[in-house]
C-alpha cells in the first residue's frame, strides 16, 4: 500500500540543511523543466520571421510560391512536433531515471538538446526547413525527458520536511524558462530577423551550464541505496546534502522504505493500472495533470495580445507588457514555493481553481462588453494577470509536486511517465484544437455582428 503524504505543512523550520543541496536543485534545474519553458517561450518570437524563411526556402527550391494553406500546414507541424517530441520523451524518461540514474538521465539528455540546437541552427543557412522540423521535435524529447527526471530526483534529495517547497524548484525554472526566452526573444536581442536560428540554437547553452555544473554533486540517495544497494554511496550522498547531525535521520527514512519494498522492482506504467492499491493516487494525478493543461491557461495567453491592443497598448509595446505576463509566473512560482508546506496543498489548488473561476467570469463579461465603455478594456487586462496569478498560485505549481508525495519509490518513475504521457497529449490536443475553436467563435461573431 502506497504511503499518503499529510497535506497540512510541517511546522518545521524551512531552512535548507546545506548549499550543497540548493547548488545541486539550481545544476538540475537549469537543464531540466528551465529548458521546457525556455522553448515555449522563444518560438513566439520569430514567428514572422519564420514564416518568410519557409516562403523563401519553397521558392528557391520549386520556383513557386508556397500556399497559404501549406505554409499554415508547415507553421503548425513546427510548433505542434515540439508536443509529440515532449511526448516521446515522457515515455522513455522513467526507463532512463532507472536504467542511467536520475543524474545519469539528465546528463544524457543534454546532449540531445545540443544535437537539436545545432540542427536549429544550420536550418536558414542551409535553406532546410526539415532541420527546424527535426531540431524542434529532439528539443521536445529533451523538454519530456526533463519534465519526467528533474522532479523525481528533487523529490528523491529533499528533506521530509521540504519536500514540497524543493518540489516547486521544478515550477519556479519553468516559469524562469518561459520569462528568460521572454526577454532574449525581443527584437533588440535575438528577436530581430537576422537573429532568429541564433535565437532557437540558444537552448545548447543551458545545456552545457548542466553538463559542466550537475557532475559536481551527488546522485539520487534513494535511487542509490534502493535501486542499486549501494549504501555507502548512499551515505556519502546524504552527507553531502544534509548535514552531518540530520543525515543520520534521513539515512534511517530511506532505510525503512527500503524494508518496505522488501527487493520490490520498479514498475511499468501498465502494472500502476492494475494495482489496486495506487488506484486513488493514480486517479489524483491523472485528473490534476488534465485539469492543469485544460484550465484555460493556454487560452489566456493567446488573447493578452488582443486584449492588450484593445487597452490601447501600441504593437512595439506589447513584447514588454507581454514580460509582464511571464513576471507573474515566476512570482507566483516562488510564493507558492514558500507557502505550500504551511498552507498546505489541498487549500492552494482548491483555492487556485476558485480565484481562476472568478476571473473567468469577470474576463468574459469584460470581453463582451469592451466596447461600450472605455475603461473596459483595463478590467481585462487586470483579470488576465489575476488568473495567471492564481494559476501559478493553485494548479500551475502544486500539480507539479504531487507524484513525487503520492507514490513509493518502485512506483515513482513509472507514475511520472503516466503523468507525463497525460500532459503532453493534453498540451497537444489544445494546441491543435484550440485554434479551429477561435476561428469558430470568431465566425459566430462576424456573423452576429452582421444581423445585428
């Protein structure tokens, strides 16, 4: 039977036990869910750029000029195969974390980043958009492969009594991620047209800041003594990242663990289906995961352009006010960090999805009535930053945190996979989906506004 973490915070102190440990979740992170957001983010950027490249590329190469409907078909395979490369990851990430070791994994990881940013790089001087295809599609097996290991080996080295907080590391280099693409793609940096394939390979350097940082510090502990029965090397880990009076403690947690398993080897995702005994936590994570990528978050951004337009905000300054938007994230990344083992998860996410609700409700209202009134448009502004704020308050940072607290150690790479797998299939249909739904709606309205 699977262990249920309590969800009211501990009332002990927070203070990391060592710089060791911070050191090793900033060497993890930076090449982990850092990379995820930071390719979100940039392919925003040159998009424009991106468009007359492939328009340029068909002409030289047939003497034609490209359809608009292929060029919308070619656009859409760029940005969707970053989804299914994320997918593929997630499902080969959990045997990776087994087979290479969690630190192994990541290791390796970063060398299918610097083979995608080359490939990225190379495209516009070698006139192959293919290369842009196949470097965006290894990008999201990097990104999967992140997603999956970096919160099973934060949740593997953090104390009891931090692990939730430690566990929102994965979040708070998200949100980095998407805020620093943010910053390096505008125009005065690497968002201008001569500088786009620079813009893309720039993912080859949060890999090699890992590759050169994480093999300073210690593996997994309880990959180490579990896993492989290496106990002295699990000794030495925890020496390293605990000190050395509260080390002993937790020597003594992944012991008991340990006895528990009793030899137990790691499951496969198909084995957590048909185990009765991870059922409700399998179903938590399942349900969390989908509610997370189907909230409404990816719709929000996708009208702040527009609605920011609508507030009066020049085209040359939305970029900027767009940063905003990515500043939100991050600050709520780290609020969340410090509140959940005080709070507790389950106030954080039930409140999350009530305060999202709320503006919601006040964003279509505002939406639908913006121009009748002048000051209308500033109340949409106001509510999208509310519902980024509470996203990143609720769901946006607690879903992240719960598989490493729900399962044992036997069933943890195989529940991130199952996680994973959900997340990047929802992340796909949405991007797939949800630009047919806003034609749709957009349609419908042409056609009231013609009745009315």
């Amino acid at each position: 039977m699977e262990s249920q973490p309590l969800l009211r915070g501990s009332s002990m102190h927070s203070k990391l036990p060592s710089w060791t440990l911070f050191l090793a979740v900033c060497a993890v992170g930076i090449g982990g869910t850092f990379q995820y957001g930071y390719n979100v983010s940039i392919i925003n950027s040159p998009t424009q750029h991106i468009h007359r490249f492939l328009n340029d590329t068909w002409t030289s190469r047939y003497h034609k000029d490209l359809s608009p409907d292929l060029l919308t078909f070619l656009w859409s395979v760029i940005a969707s195969i970053f989804s299914l490369g994320g997918l593929c990851g997630a499902l080969v990430g959990g045997s990776m974390a087994i087979r290479l070791g969690r630190k192994g994994a990541l290791l390796m990881n970063n060398v299918i980043a610097i083979v995608a940013s080359i490939l990225m790089g190379i495209s516009f001087p070698t006139g192959s958009f293919e290369l842009l295809i196949a470097g965006r599609f290894l990008i999201g097996v990097n990104s999967g492969i992140g997603l999956c290991v970096q919160p099973l080996y934060l949740g593997e080295v953090a104390p009891k009594h931090l692990r939730g907080s430690m566990a929102m590391g994965s979040s708070i280099f998200l949100t980095g991620g998407i805020l620093t693409g943010q910053i390096i793609g505008l125009r005065e940096l690497l968002g201008g047209e001569a500088y786009w394939p620079l813009l893309l390979s720039s993912s080859c350097f949060p890999a090699f800041a890992q590759l050169v940082f994480l093999p300073w510090f210690p593996e997994s502990p309880r990959y180490l003594l579990i896993d492989r029965g290496d106990e002295l090397s699990c000794a030495r880990a925890l020496k390293r990242f605990h000190s050395s009076s509260e080390y002993r403690r937790e020597m003594e947690d992944i012991q008991r663990e340990c006895f528990a398993l009793d030899g137990e080897k790691p499951k496969k995702p198909w084995q957590l289906f048909t185990d009765r005994g991870v059922r409700w936590q399998l179903i938590t994570v399942i349900v969390m995961t989908m509610g997370q990528q189907l909230s409404g978050i990816n719709a929000i951004y996708f009208y702040a352009t527009y609605i920011f337009k609508q507030a009066g905000i020049s085209a040359e300054k939305i970029p900027y006010v767009t940063l905003g938007t990515g500043g939100c994230e991050c600050l709520t990344a780290l609020t969340c960090g410090l509140l959940i083992d005080y709070v507790g998860r389950r106030y954080l996410i039930i409140g999350g999805y009530l305060l999202m609700t709320l503006w919601s409700v006040v964003l279509t209202f505002s939406l639908t009535y913006q121009e009748l009134y002048s000051w209308v448009p500033y109340v949409s502004m106001t509510a999208i930053f509310a519902f980024i704020l509470s996203f990143g308050l609720g769901p946006g940072g607690i879903t992240n945190t719960l598989t490493a607290e729900l399962f044992i150690q036997s069933s943890r790479p195989a529940a991130y996979m199952i996680a994973g797998t959900i997340s990047w299939i929802s992340f796909f249909t949405i991007g797939m989906l949800f630009p047919f739904i806003v034609l749709f709606q957009g349609g419908l309205t042409e056609h009231a506004r013609r009745d009315h």
